[in-house]
C-alpha cells in the first residue's frame, strides 16, 4: 500500500484480494461486460470454462451474472473499509447467490493461486515504484490543481484501487474512489489524463 498526501488530502493506492477473486471468477465464467463500470478482462487472461451443466437447475447464465453484479457492486460499496474475503466450502459470503457459489466452488483453488500470483506481482512492482519516485506524479497532480486555483485544497481522499485489467485506463467509482488498471501508471501521460479530472474535482 502506498500513502502520498498533504495538509487534508491524502491519496491511497493498492490492490484488493477479494477484487482480484470477483475477476477471475468473472472471467472464467465467461461474463464479459459484467458489473458496473465494465471493466475490460484480467491480464494475464484467464481461460472460460462452460457452466451451463453445473448452474442450470440455479437459474443459468442471466442468474449467474446478475449474482456477480451484486457481489461486484457490494465489494464496490465495501472498499477499503471491509471486505469480506470468501471462505470455503460453503461460502456463506456468497449465500443466495447460489449460481456463483457454484461457481466459487468450482473455482475456488485456481482463484486463490491466480490472486496470489497477481499480489506477489503488484507487491514487487510496488517496490520499485518506491525506489524510483514512481509516485510523485500524485502530489504533483494535486500541486497543480492548487496552483491553478490558487488556494490550498479541501480535505479529500482519494483511493485507488490497482488490479490487473488488460486496457490500461482508470474507471472513476462516485465519491471518491477509482480502478485502475496496474500498469496504468507506468505510462504516466496516460496516468495523468485518468486521474488528473478526479483530483480537480476533489482538491
């Protein structure tokens, strides 16, 4: 995790296990567009498998999609405050949504393993952003804005949420949060066209 902030504002990136979870089963499922904003699929991309056996008599395709778009939307609402990671074998976190604890169930080993592989990845990514300054582009961002509006900014907070989406781009969550692809900030022009609108927004 990594904390850039000044005088009232403070801006927060890391990634989310159960985020990463909610992806992969997303797109083993084959659910592309899923969830509000459509993030586009991870990357490294995760093979689809067929589920029309296994889900059929639990309400099918539609049913399994909608039930990720509600457990999509309440990790959405959770961040970063409490985010229940999902508990084997039965999956309580995911009662009622039978379609997807199916999938969960089916899933649920390679999701972990898969998850762990893309923490391990952002941790030492993360590392060598510290070590060359990756992030001063944040309170360069905020700096900007005040210069231009020639005040100190509000008191904010800004957190971002870094996962491994194949579009390197930003999707804005209201009030105040954002998922982001994790290499977008390695293109930091990119970066800046994403980010800089939200940080005018709140400082």
């Amino acid at each position: 995790m990594h904390h850039t902030g000044g005088p009232g504002w403070r801006i927060t990136l890391d990634t989310c296990t159960p985020m990463l979870m909610a992806l992969y089963f997303r797109d083993v499922a084959g659910l592309a567009g899923a969830g509000t904003p459509a993030l586009s699929h991870v990357a490294p991309a995760v093979r689809a498998a067929d589920h029309s056996m296994l889900i059929s008599g639990v309400g099918g395709v539609a049913a399994l999609r909608d039930q990720w778009e509600f457990w999509w939307s309440r990790l959405l609402q959770a961040h970063p405050s409490n985010e229940p990671n999902i508990s084997p074998p039965d999956f309580p976190e995911l009662a009622g949504l039978p379609a997807l604890q199916r999938v969960a169930q089916a899933h649920f080993g390679a999701a972990v393993s898969w998850s762990r592989e893309q923490e391990q990845v952002y941790s030492s990514m993360a590392a060598q952003r510290e070590t060359l300054g990756g992030h001063k582009i944040l309170a360069d961002l905020v700096q900007n804005r005040e210069m231009e509006l020639g005040r100190s900014s509000r008191d904010f907070t800004l957190t971002i949420v870094e996962v491994p989406l194949a579009e390197p781009r930003a999707w804005f969550i209201e009030p105040n949060r954002l998922i982001m692809s994790s290499h977008l900030l390695d293109d930091q022009e990119n970066f800046r066209s994403y980010v800089q609108p939200v940080v005018d927004l709140l400082v």
